[in-house]
C-alpha cells in the first residue's frame, strides 16, 4: 500500500499539468451532455408521472431504457454515424446515456407524493400548475435529485471513452497509459476522474441540501 500511495503521488504530480487541462475537458462535456439531458428529462419525467400519460409511461421507460441496455463503445459508434468525430459524438451519447435515471426518477418522486397533500392543496384552491409547482415538485426533489445524482456519476464514469472518438478528456491519460504500457499515466487518469466524480457528487449533494426545505430534510432522516 505505501509503495502504491507514493507511485500515486509521483503520477499526479508528473502528469499535472495534462490533468488540469484534461479535466477542463472533460468537466465541459459532462457538463453539456448533462444539461441537455436535464432539458428534456425532466420535463418527461412530469409528463409521465401525469394521470393522462400512464398509458404511454411504461413504453416511454422502455424506449429511454434502450441508452442503458446498449453498450457505451456501441453508443458512442451509433453517435458518430449520426454527428461525426469529435467531442459532439461523446456529448451526444452522453446525452442519450443519462436521459433514464433523472426522467425515471422525477416520474417516480412526484408520483410518490401522498395523495391527501395533492387534495390538500387543490382544495385551497390552487391550479394544477401551482400544485405541481408548489407542491409536488418540492416534495419530490429528494427522489428527483438522487436521479440526477447517478446520471452526472455515470456521465462522469463514462467520459473517458470520449477520447476514443476525438473528444478528448481525462480518458485520454487512462488509454494512452494502457497503450504505453505506463501505469502511472494510467492510475493519473483513472484516480483524478474518481476524483472528479466525488467532486461533482457532493456539489450536487451542497444544491440539494439547499434546495430542499428543511422539514423535508428532516424526515427523510426519520
């Protein structure tokens, strides 16, 4: 383990200065693919949780599911038939990788919110707009934020094969340290990408502590 910690640091310390410009990179296509991801599964995710759309909810599941069941190598193939070489192929299928767990996740979370709080609230006399706004969507930002949380740790996690289609990133350390057969390049990679993942998980996990009210906070630790 200490011959392990010390090749560790003498990696990072060698490699600093592709790691900080690497990661640029890499934070810019995570960050892009995540937002676009954001953009429309949210939006889906309310539409399915709708009285309206549960006929339709299922097929929907199944058809985002489909950016899960394909192998990321194969997604990334399909994505450069569709946008060419370059880090919009690694966005695109980024994109489509991440979709599931948030759109799943908010359907599920404001389904979940109890039926007498929903009744509660149109008896007041609030629109199904303010309902969904004031109500449901607050009740449900812990179960909606635990679905954006494992789509930005598989976006980040799978990133690196970005490189392998001209996006560039951190994979680029990670596969070029396997081909040079040089560990310490390849550990560099690796480790500053976990790194990066926890990073952004407790950013993520910083915006969700203030966004959700407080009471909620508390009962969830019941």
């Amino acid at each position: 383990m200490p011959e392990f910690i010390s090749r560790l640091s003498a990696g990072l310390e060698l490699y600093w200065g592709d790691i900080s410009y690497l990661s640029v990179q890499h934070l810019q296509i995570v960050a892009i693919s995540a937002a676009l991801a954001l953009l429309v599964a949210l939006p889906l995710g309310v539409w399915m949780s709708r009285t309206a759309s549960q006929r339709h909810a299922m097929a929907c599941m199944q058809f985002l599911n489909v950016g899960q069941a394909i192998p990321k190598l194969a997604l990334l193939a399909l994505a450069m038939s569709f946008v060419g070489v370059g880090s919009s192929a690694a966005i695109f299928a980024l994109w489509v990788a991440t979709l599931l767990p948030v759109a799943v996740n908010t359907c599920e979370g404001l389904r979940a919110v109890p039926r007498h709080v929903i009744e509660a609230a149109e008896a007041m006399g609030m629109t199904p707009t303010q309902v969904l706004w004031k109500v449901e969507i607050p009740n449900a930002m812990n179960v909606i934020f635990a679905g954006i949380r494992t789509a930005l740790a598989i976006n980040v996690g799978t990133a690196p094969l970005a490189f392998l289609v001209g996006g560039g990133g951190l994979g680029e350390l990670i596969f070029t340290g396997i081909d040079l057969n040089d560990f310490d390049m390849m550990l560099a990679g690796a480790v500053s990408t976990a790194l990066l993942a926890i990073v952004i998980d407790l950013a993520c996990g910083l915006i969700q502590n203030l966004s959700v009210s407080r009471g909620l906070r508390l009962a969830g630790r019941v």
